[in-house]
C-alpha cells in the first residue's frame, strides 16, 4: 500500500471546541522532518482565515494526513473554523486521514494514550511538555510581544511533530498492513 505525500499536522488553538476558541497555529511536517508553523501572531478575528487557507492549501499538497487525536481534534476543528470563516474545507475530507492515537489504542497495551507518554515509551525524547490548558495563556503572551512564550509554542508544536513521525516510523508496516486490508 502505497501512503503517498505524508503530512504530519498539529493544530494549536485557544480551546477544545470550536464555538469558544480559535485556532491560533498549526505545524506541518513532511515525511524527511522538514516542517513549518504558521501562526496567528495579531487580531485573531482577521487572521485566522489567514492561517487556514494556509492549512488547507498545504493539505491539498499531501496524499495522507497523520495526526494524534486528530478525528476528534485537529481535523474536526479545522473544518468548524473554515466553515465559520467562510472557506470551503472539503479538500481536508479528500485526504486519506491515519489518527496514531487510535492505532496506538488499537495495538498497544499501555497506561495511557497521550502523544507523551507513547513517545515516551518508545525512548522518544521531547524537550517541551504542555498541557493544552497551557496554550491560552502562551498564546495571549506571545501575541503581547513576549518572545520566549513564542518560542515555547514553536518548541512544543515542533516536539509534537517529531513525536508524531517518529511513533508513525516504529508502527509504519502495522499501519500500511491495516490500511492496506481497509482499501482491498
């Protein structure tokens, strides 16, 4: 089975639901670990729509989309945040969609589920840990001007990101196996 252009996405917002929240930024990072962040750094109201378009637009570029949680997070949350600032986010629904946390859930025996600890068990190191509580807070000191709390967002969405590919590396062939049984 053949995945295609491989997209890792971690979309960072300021809450759980789209209706009280915004997204803020997202990192993108191909399959060599070369990545990207965009993010919302003024008026979130105006340039949100910004930082969407840029989303989808990377997206449209990628074959399969890996995300951690992402069927309940990321992916549903973009779509709500399009919708409501009027761009048409059906290419995100056109992509082959691999959420790792259900693989892990599915393959895995462990404790708990979290991007942390699975990257902890396999020996993947992280430098940044925050909780998404943590992002509101970072986010509103960033766009004040505080450098540091940007580069913490940056550190972490990069750390999710490598996390991500990495985990994908170790479950890879199990991965391409299941998929390959739910195309045939």
């Amino acid at each position: 089975m053949n995945l295609g252009k491989i997209l890792f996405l971690d979309v960072e917002s300021t809450s759980l639901t789209a209706e009280s929240g915004f997204i803020v930024g997202a990192g993108i990072m191909d399959e060599n670990g070369k990545w990207i962040h965009e993010f919302v750094d003024d008026n979130i109201a105006e340039n949100e729509g910004k930082i969407l378009r840029r989303i989808l637009e990377r997206i449209s570029e990628a074959d399969t989309i890996i995300t951690w949680y992402g069927e309940n997070f990321d992916i549903p949350m973009i779509i709500s945040r399009s919708l409501v600032n009027g761009i048409d986010p059906k290419i995100i629904l056109e992509k082959r969609h691999i959420d790792l946390y259900k693989y892990a859930r599915r393959l895995l025996r462990l404790n708990d589920y979290s991007l942390d600890r699975v990257a902890k068990f396999f020996g993947i190191s992280k430098r940044s840990e925050l909780k998404g509580s943590d992002m509101p807070p970072l986010y509103m000191r960033a766009i004040s001007g505080d450098g540091e709390a940007l580069k913490k967002i940056m550190e972490h969405c990069y750390d999710d990101l490598k996390a991500l590919r990495e985990i994908f590396i170790f479950m890879r062939s199990m991965i391409e196996h299941l998929e390959g049984e739910v195309d045939g």
